[in-house]
C-alpha cells in the first residue's frame, strides 16, 4: 500500500498553516511550566483550580497504587470494577445532586456512549453547531437524523423542533460552557423548550463541572435550574485535575447506560489511582469554594484588559478566553512570539474553529500570581495588537 496521499495530506497542512506537532512539557501542570527547557507562564491548561498538582489529590493517587496497584485489568463488567471505581460514582452523584452516576474513560467516550446509546436511526438529534467535536462524532456515529442550530440560537432551535415530527425519540445536546468561546449555552431556554416539545436535553458540562455554580455543580446550579431529567456529562481531567469523565442522572439511565453503552462496556476500566486521585479533588472542590473566587477575580481581570485593549474576545464569560485573530498564520506567529517572551498560549486553527476565526486560546487558573497575569496581559496586548493593526 502506497502512503503517497499521507505525505500530500501533510503537505496540504503545513501550506495551510494547519499543521499541528507535540509541545512537550516538563514536570507537573501548573501556572508555570517548563516548555523546551524554558520556564514560561501557562496560559493553555483545562487545570482550573490548579489541583492536578495538590498535594492532596497526588497523596489520594498513591496511597490508591500502594493499596489495590496500578491497573484495573479488565472493563468494569468483567473484573475492572473496584471499590475506588464504586465510591468516585457514589461522590459525583452526591455531588451533582442527582440519583447516580457512571464514570467513563474520557469525555470523548462519555458523549459517544451517552449519545449513541440513546438515540438511533428513528430517532433525531439537535445539536449547537459549536458543540464539542466528540459530540458531533456521537450524532453522526448514532445514525439518527442530526440537526445543528446556529450558536446559542434558540430561535432557530424551536423552529426546526416544530418542523420535525415522526421521530421515535428527540435528543438536544449542547456544551454548557462553549470550550473554544467560553459562553454559557442558555439553558433555562433550551430545557423549557425541550419539555414543550417532549425531548431529552443533555448538557455537556466539562468545562463547568468544578467551575460555575455556588458549589461547582456546572452550569444547572449557576442558572438555577433543577430538573432531574437533564442528563449531565463532565469530565474529570480538567478543574478536577484528574482523568476521566463522568455521567450523572436518573438511576434507570445508569442501568441502562452500564448495559448498553459501547464505549463504556468494552474499554478496560479507568485505574483505581485516578479515581481515587478524583475523589480527593471533589473534595477539595466542595471544602474550598475560594478556588472559585481566585479563579473568577484572576478571570475577570484578564478578560476586561483585553476588552479594554479593543482586542475581541467574543461573548466569553467564563475563565476560558479567546482572543480572536482571524488568519491562522498570524495566530501561529503571535503564539510563537509570545512564546518566545515567556507566555505558552496555544493558537486555535480550523478545524477546530470555523475558517477565519484562528484564535489565541487563553485559560486562566485559579492560582496564578496576579504579576504573571498582569505582564501576560501586557504582553498580550502588545503582540496581537502589533500584528493585526
């Protein structure tokens, strides 16, 4: 078999200022990070409250190798179900307030399994046109009919809910905070609307879960909305600095999900370390709501700096902050320029994005020095306003 069409393919990449390679860094994720023998500030990492190196989650995550060991050895439905497994699922349900929970090995195999357990070829789905990739995956792999609205649009999405009948089951899916834009989807707007029109809403809240809300619920507790048949996906790997992801509501949707989920039934089961690592991170999560104000003080401030510059970063809300630049090439040089003077901030390029909305992607944490953020600010400005003015 000739690769000739993977050399042409790569090519095509690197003339279109779409090629992507490893960044590789040294030692544990933090505000600061070694990047090519370099100490720069970290504006790229998910890790929000900063607990993928506290010193209580890596103590859980030890203490779980020495006591049940490294790996879990089978899928949880043969021999890969062990009590750190059991006791994470019992706390996120505790957590998120809702009857039981399931954990999966990534928030790719939670959306898949979730979606295409529950809908099928009689079935249709509504979908955010910026929903996480993973998403759209799971609608196009489920085989039902799959409608996408314009961003945030619930105009648009009670429109096409009225013109389409004759479907056995309807499912709407949306981010609850959009991980390229760092807006809030209008839930209390969708959830109404699911429920005017008898369809199943889930949520997908990996980056709220830790984050929003009173007690980092997600983005049901920050809207204030309680409705036990919202299905509620997060993830594990990002404020709550572990790995893994997790799905909460009814009870029967477990069982359900635990008999007929694919991704679930026939991946080995996460190791007994992470979970416990996880647990020790929800922990910390629910006994610390000061996290959440570091994090929204810090957030606040490097959001309104760069509005204030003029630079746009959309209608970001959250501690996920674009700064939108258009050309893919001219985000890749402002990335490397700012690389160079100490700030490591990845440029977000299609297909990840729509086509001339190449990004700087900035995530702020909750225990990053405010001098860092400050002179990341600046610099920030400095750059990105020299190059696209």
């Amino acid at each position: 078999m000739s690769f000739d069409f993977v050399e042409r393919a790569l090519k095509d990449l690197k003339e279109g200022d779409l090629y992507r390679t490893l960044m590789p860094i040294d030692g544990p994720q933090g505000p600061r990070v070694r990047v090519s023998g370099k100490d720069v500030i970290n504006l790229s990492s998910n890790n929000y409250l900063g607990l993928a190196n506290h010193p209580k989650v890596k103590e859980a995550s030890i203490k779980a190798v020495e006591s049940c060991g490294a790996g879990s050895g089978a899928s949880r439905l043969v021999s890969g179900t062990m009590r750190p497994h059991l006791e994470l699922e019992e706390r996120l349900a505790t957590f998120k307030g809702t009857e039981a929970a399931l954990v999966f090995n990534s928030g790719y195999h939670a959306n898949l399994g979730i979606i295409t357990t529950l809908a099928g070829r009689e079935d249709i789905i509504f979908s955010d046109r910026l929903n996480h990739a993973s998403i759209v995956d799971a609608c196009i792999l489920s085989r039902a009919k799959f409608k996408r609205y314009p961003h945030c649009d619930v105009n648009s999405l009670e429109r096409i809910l009225k013109d389409s009948k004759g479907y056995r089951r309807k499912l709407i899916v949306t981010d609850g905070v959009f991980s390229m834009d760092g807006d809030i989807a209008p839930l209390k707007d969708i959830s109404m609307l699911a429920e005017r029109y008898g369809a199943t809403l889930m949520v997908d809240d990996a980056h709220a879960t830790g984050v929003l809300g009173n007690h980092g619920r997600g983005t049901l507790e920050h809207l204030a909305i309680d409705n036990p048949d919202i299905i509620q996906m997060g993830t594990l790997g990002k404020a709550v600095g572990s790995f893994g992801a997790f799905v909460t509501g009814r009870k029967t949707l477990i069982e359900y999900l635990i008999n007929r989920a694919r991704p679930f039934i026939y991946t080995t089961a996460l190791p007994p370390s992470v979970c416990a690592a996880s647990i020790a991170a929800l922990d910390i999560i629910m006994q610390e709501p000061n996290l959440r104000d570091e994090l929204w003080n810090r957030s606040g401030f490097f959001r309104g700096y760069l509005n204030n510059a003029g630079l746009d970063t959309l209608m970001s809300e959250t501690q996920i902050i674009p700064v939108v630049i258009g050309n893919a090439r001219t985000a890749l040089t402002i990335s490397n320029e700012l690389l160079e003077e100490g700030i490591f901030v990845q440029a977000i390029r299609p297909p990840t994005v729509p086509e001339g909305t190449s990004r700087l992607r900035v995530t702020v944490m909750a225990n990053h020095d405010q001098d860092d953020l400050k002179y990341a600010a600046e610099t920030n400005k400095r750059v990105v306003l020299n190059k696209i003015t």
